[in-house]
C-alpha cells in the first residue's frame, strides 16, 4: 500500500441533530479502529487547539483512498481532505529510529 498525508477538518452542517452528532462521532471512532486493524490508518494527530486531524493513512492509490477508506467514515460527508502522496526519504531512519 501508498501512503499518504491526509489533513481532514470535519464541519458539521448547521441545524443538525446533536444526537445524530455523537451517533457519527461514536461511529467514527468505531471505524477508525478498523480502518487501524487492516492498516488503513497508519498514524492520526490533532493539533493542539484546532479541530481537524493530520494522519498518515494508506491506501492501493488516492481513488481507493477516498472511495474505499475516508469515503466509509461515518463523519466524511462532512469532511474536506488535503490529500498528499508520500514516498520514503532517503534519509528516514523508519519506524523505530536510527539503531545505534
């Protein structure tokens, strides 16, 4: 799988149920942790202070991405995304830091 660096910030309609609310927000988290177990969702953050996610996510490609990963969020209707494709560097010492 490609990995990629999605920036996702969640804007809630106005006017919506509050109850509809927290059923998609519960649902989400649901969601995240199996997008987690088949290895979709590789990292999320959310920067201190805001209200949007940066994660690094993967997926076979950016259609199969949106459609078949961020698309089955309970809460991407709602959703933008600043999609960036990534590749190794170089210079990156991996998952675990530079062994000694």
């Amino acid at each position: 799988m490609k990995e990629f660096l999605v920036v996702l910030t969640t804007t809630v309609p106005e006017g919506t149920d509050p109850a509809e609310v927290d059923r998609r927000r519960a649902a989400e988290s649901v969601r995240a942790r199996e997008l987690a177990a088949t290895g979709h969702l590789f990292r999320l953050w959310r920067p201190v202070g805001e209200l949007r996610s940066i994660g690094v996510w993967r997926a076979d490609d950016e259609a199969d991405l949106r459609e078949n990963v961020l698309g089955t969020l309970p809460l991407w209707p709602w959703m933008t995304a600043e999609i960036t494709p990534l590749q190794s560097h170089p210079n990156d010492p991996g998952p675990t830091g530079p062994t000694a």
